[in-house]
C-alpha cells in the first residue's frame, strides 16, 4: 500500500503537502475558532461598554445643556441685582424666550431669597404678587406658554431640596426623579421630572434660585437606541440609584436593587472609583444572567453623578459566540476541501510537464532527439522543457556536427595522402636544386674571398698615398707661409727706400744752400737718390711678383686640401668596400649552412609525407568508427529511400576519389624515376603505394556505410 501511495510523483506531492498543511491549518482554525469564540465574549462586552459610555455623554449633554441655559438666566439675574431693578422684567421675559426655544423644557422658573416684609404686605394672593416676591415661573399649558405661581403655602417650598441644596452648597443641583403637576397647567397632567436648579450669588450673597424642569420621557430615545439587543435592555439611574428611565417602564421609579443584586453601597462605591465597570448579574423579574455595565455621569458643577446602564443576556452573547465558533469551524473544512482541490491542481499542473521531460529524457536515453516538449507553463517546469528542447537540439545539432566532420575526416584523410605524395615528389626535386645551388654558392664565395683580399690591398696603397700628399700639403702650406714673410720684408724694403730717397732730397736742398762747399756733398746725395729710387722700384716689382707667387701658392694648397679629402674619401670607401666583402664572405658562409640544413630538412620532410600518408589512412579508419558511433542517435526520422539514396552519393564520391588517387599516384611514379638516386626512390614509392593500395580497399568497404543505416 505504501509503495503504491509513493510511486508516483504527483501522490507524493498530494500526501507530503497536504497532510501537513491540513495539521497547521486545522490548528489554526481551532485555535482561531476558540479566539473568535472568547472574542464575541470580549466584544460583546467592549460594545456594551462603549453604549453605556455614550448613553451617558448622550445624558450628559442634555443635562449640561440644561444647567448652561440655567446658568444663563442666572447670569442676567446677577447682573440684574448688581446694577439694580431696571431690567429685571426684560429677564422675566427671557425666560419665556427660553421656553419657548428649548422644546424639552417643561418650565422655568426662579425663586427668590424669602422677603418677610413684602409677604405680610400680601392681602389677596395673585400671580402678579407671587412674581413681585418670589420671581417669575412659566410653565408649558398644552401648546401655550402661561406664568405659573407660588401657592399660599410658600412658606413650605423654601424647605425643599431644590432650594435647601443650591443654598446650602452654592452648586447646580439636579434633583431626584419626581411626579408633579403644575397649579397653572390646565391640562392638570402629572409629569415625571427632574429640575435643574442654579444658584443666584450676587456679590457673593445668595439670593435665590433659577430652575428648569423636563421631563425623563424625552430621553426615552436615547435608552432605545442605545439598547443592543431585543432581549438586552438600558436605562438611567439617578445619583441615588433610582431607575429613572429603563425599556422596560414597570421598573421606573423604584430602586436599582430590584434589576441587580449587588449591594447599593458596594456598587456606589466601585462607581465612585471607577467611571466605567461591569459585572454579571440575575434579573429577578426573569431569572436571566446579565452582563450588566454602568457608565458614570459627572454632570457640570454637581457633586452628584447619575449613572447609565447597558444590560445583554449572557445566553445571547453565548449563542452569538457558539454561532460564530460554528461558522468558523465550517468554513476552515470548507477551505480545507478548497486546498485539497487547489493542490490537486497544482500538483497535476507540475507533475505533468515533468512527467513529459521524464518521456523526453528517456527517447534521449533512446537515441531519439528530433521530439520536442509544448509546455504552456511559464514557470521552472516550462524553464526545464525548455532546457530539455535546448538540450536534445544541441545534441542533435553535436551530432549532425560529429557526422558532417566525420564524413570531412574521410575525405580530408584522402587529401592529406595525396599531398604527402606531392610533398614527397616535390622534397626529392628540391634536394636535388639545393645540391646545384651548393656548388653555385660554393663558387661565390671564393670569388668574395678574392675581392676581399684585393680590396684589402686597394685600403693599404691608398692609405699610403693619402699620407704622402698629406706630407705635400704641409710642405706647401710652410712655402706659402715663407713668401708671405718675404713679402712683409719686402714692403719695409720699400719703405727704407722711400726714406732714403726724402734723405737725398733733404740733402740736395742742403748742399744747394752750402754753394761751393757743398757741391759734392750734392753730388753724394743724388747718387743715393738715383739708388734709392732703383732700389724703391726694383723692390716694388719684387713684392708684385711675391704677391703672385703666393697668390698661386694658395691656390696650389687649396687644390692638394681637396686632393687630401678625395684621397680620405677614397680610402674610406676602399675600407668600407673591404667590410663588406668580409661581411657578404660570412653571409654566404651562412647560407651556405642554412642550405645544407634545408638539405636535411627536406630530407626529414620526405620521410614525414611518408608517415603522414600512413596517419591519413588511420585517420580514415577513426572516421569510420566515429560514423558508426554516433549512427546511434536519430536527430531526424528518415525514410528507407533516404538512406539508399544517401549511400549510393556516397559510393559514388568514394569511386571518384579512387580514380583521382590513381591518377595522381601514375604522374609521381614518372616523376620519381628522374631523381638520381631511383632505388630509393622505388622504396618510397613502395612504402606509398601499399598503404593507398589499402586505403583505396577501405574505401569501397560495405562496413563504412553502417554508420546511416
């Protein structure tokens, strides 16, 4: 049974999800059930709390309202007895007014202090005599308003509560509930009523009372709206705990004690220090328990507090509540049922688009991957087809790939021995022109050695004849110095003369002057004049011929500084020329290795196209064995027609390839026979010709085609 209840996915979910969200829920709901339950209990008892409260505001208004106008007509006494007895009839009048505005008022009226000498003055007693003396009173007669009187036992009103409390306490006072009929009604209709009396104070000194009466069936009302239930019931107690106004009228007049059996003065002193309490009681009328609440009245300026009261029948509120419990109780089994459902629901929207992976995982297991999931959902279960789909495409895309490649594999691996064939050819023609090119570079180089070794002795000669003419250069810069010296002699030369021939003339003139005696010194003196002016023009030719001489001196020298540099030049592009030979010398010598080396190397190529023909034909064999590998799987559903049609292509690529490899195979045979070295050459061929021969028998193999069956 349990196996059973296992097995699938989606009683599992049903069993593990439900069974513990049933325990918790029903938990809940009893527990909730039993709050709801004791709430009704709390709630009845908070509702009956707050109508107690506002059914004492209600009263509390009404009477404050009372005692405010009460309070007014006071005031305008007041100021009446402070400034005198000129507006005392415009109060008289107010208080018609006031009346006549307040539909709840019964009458009001005004008493003043007792005035002996003005009563014994009182022959015939008359309305307008008990206005004089005790103040005015009006009264309410059917629809009219009428003055009402003091009787002739006024003596006696002074001694009541109305005017004794005021007096005595200088408060508002609200009377106890009273019957009453009024001596000017008409109608003679006996009231139940209340007064509310304010004392008149002027100048600190009592002087009488204002009071306005109404009646406690006005606030009928508020008792009936205030009631909760047709069972429950309301009312007002004064402050002496008479029930002035209940639901039930037999009751009003007589004391609280006939509603609650509790204790008068218990109960006045738990209201005294409490504004709100409630407690259970019995009635005695109908012997039902009650919950029973009474709420406090502190009315203006009194010292004497009335109380509201609210009763329900604690079976009602246990009724409500058992109502409620039941409810509740229905409703969770109801939600329970209402979760099974939704979790069947769920269940089934989740177990079956994992019920339909599970299918595709296992046609996948199977090697079918063209099915594909539709699921709707669009939350994980949709996430997980969808990455099933993904999955199965990729791997059929994989697949298709591993195919496609495979099949490139074999017709790659045909390429790859036809080009190792060719690359073997062409390895053998390629040893053969680097032997050719060997013996050319061979040839070069000796022929470098010797420009090298000339050039060498070029650089040596001209390094000497640049040394020579250097030699001459300095020589001839020395003569051109020396003529430059004969010159400066030569010009002092000329300046001596110059000097010698003023001397002879000096002299001339001299002997001239000596007459007789001094003509041979005339004579001595002309002779050194005649030498001098030889001497001064034979130094004057010397000194032109100097200046030329040196003139061509410089030029020569100029001519041998550029013959130096040519020569410089010259033997720098000899020793440049003889480092280059030197150095193109060590660069054919390296050429020279590297084509020894590229001898070797294509020595290892021809052995390397020789192992990689036989890897292609291993290549072709792993591609064979990769098909029938992945033949497994089934990215498509294909047709029997497909698959023929497929292998007869096949066939007929492999025949093509065969008759292009023997083809290619017959040219390298030719080829091979003109290298000079043919018995390897034949090895080779061998050593190629046998794995092709056995590649070309693969390829024509039935076995090859088992991979698209």
């Amino acid at each position: 049974m349990k196996e059973y209840f296992l097995s699938k996915l989606r009683r599992k979910l049903i069993i593990f999800i439900f069974i513990p969200i049933s325990v918790i829920f029903l938990s809940i709901v009893f527990y909730l059930s039993k709050t709801i339950y004791n709430g009704a209990f709390q709630s009845s008892k908070e509702l009956a709390i707050n109508k107690a409260s506002e059914g004492a505001n209600k009263v509390k208004a009404y009477f404050e309202n009372t005692l405010a106008v009460a309070q007014t007509v006071a005031n305008a006494y007041q100021e009446w007895k402070e400034n005198g007895n000129s507006q005392r009839k415009m109060i008289d009048l107010m208080m018609k007014r006031v009346l006549a505005e307040n539909k709840n008022f019964l009458s009001v009226w005004s008493q003043f202090e007792y005035d002996s000498i003005k009563a014994k003055r009182i022959q015939t007693f008359t309305i307008e005599n008990s206005v004089d003396i005790f103040g005015p009173a009006w009264l309410i007669s059917g629809n009219e308003i009428v003055p009402d009187f003091v009787g002739e036992d006024y003596e006696d009103s002074y001694a009541e509560d109305y005017y004794i409390l005021p007096k005595k306490t200088k408060l508002s006072v609200i009377l106890e509930p009273y019957k009453w009929i009024y001596p000017g009604d008409v109608t003679k209709k006996e009231y139940y009523e209340t007064s509310c009396v304010h004392p008149l104070i002027a100048n600190d000194e009592f002087f009488g009372v204002v009071g306005i009466d109404v009646e406690f069936g006005r606030l009928h009302a508020i008792t009936r709206d205030m009631n909760l239930s047709e069972a429950g019931t309301s009312g007002i107690l004064s402050n002496q705990l008479t029930i002035t106004m209940h639901v039930d009228t037999s009751f009003i007049g007589k004391n609280a004690s006939v509603l609650f059996d509790l204790d008068s003065a218990s109960l006045v002193q738990q209201l005294k220090e409490n504004s709100v309490i409630q407690f259970v009681t019995k009635n005695k009328k109908n012997d039902l328990s009650y919950i029973t609440t009474i709420a406090r009245i502190d009315i203006g300026d009194t010292k004497a507090p009335w109380y509201y009261f609210v009763q329900i029948p604690e079976d009602e509120i246990e009724a409500t509540a058992n109502d409620k419990y039941k409810s509740s109780i229905f409703i969770g089994f109801f939600m329970l049922v209402l979760i099974l459902i939704i979790i069947i629901l769920i269940s089934r929207g989740i177990t079956i688009p994992i019920v339909k992976s599970v299918g595709l995982a296992k046609n996948m297991s199977d090697g079918i991957l063209y099915q594909k999931l539709e699921i709707k959902n669009k939350d994980e279960t949709s996430i997980l087809g969808n990455s099933l789909n993904n999955m199965s495409s990729k791997i059929a895309e994989t697949i298709d790939r591993i195919k496609s490649i495979s099949l490139n594999y074999q017709v790659a691996s045909q390429e790859i021995m036809k080009s190792a064939d060719l690359t073997s050819t062409s390895a053998s023609e390629q040893a053969a022109s680097i032997e050719e090119i060997s013996s050319s570079m061979e040839q070069m180089v000796s022929s470098v050695n010797q420009n090298a070794e000339n050039a060498g002795v070029t650089e040596r000669i001209a390094m000497q004849a640049y040394q020579d003419i250097k030699e001459l250069g300095d020589v001839m810069f020395a003569t051109i110095n020396s003529l430059k010296t004969i010159v400066e002699k030569i010009s002092i030369i000329n300046e001596i003369a110059e000097r010698t021939n003023i001397l002879a003339v000096n002299a001339s003139i001299e002997a001239a002057r000596a007459g007789e005696y001094g003509k041979g010194f005339a004579v001595v003196a002309g002779e050194v004049r005649t030498l001098s002016v030889e001497s001064q023009n034979s130094a004057q030719i010397i000194r032109e011929l100097s200046k030329e001489t040196v003139l061509s001196a410089e030029n020569s020298g100029k001519l041998i500084s550029n013959t130096i540099k040519k020569i410089e030049n010259t033997a720098q592009l000899v020793q440049e020329i003889a480092g280059s030979s030197a150095e193109q010398r060590h660069g054919l010598l390296q050429v020279n290795m590297a084509i020894g080396q590229m001898n070797i190397a294509t020595q290892s190529t021809a052995a390397i196209s020789e192992e990689m023909s036989g890897k292609s034909i291993v290549l072709n064999e792993l591609a064979n064995e990769l098909l029938k590998a992945v033949g497994f799987f089934k990215t498509e559903p294909m047709k029997e027609s497909d698959i023929h049609q497929l292998q007869a292509h096949i066939m007929e690529m492999q025949k093509k390839l065969s008759d292009l490899l023997h083809n290619q195979l017959s040219i390298t045979s030719e080829k091979n026979n003109t290298i000079n070295n043919p018995e390897v050459t034949v090895k080779q061929e061998d050593k190629i010709d046998a794995p092709k021969n056995d590649f070309l028998n693969s390829m024509v193999d039935d076995k090859s085609f088992e991979a698209f069956t």
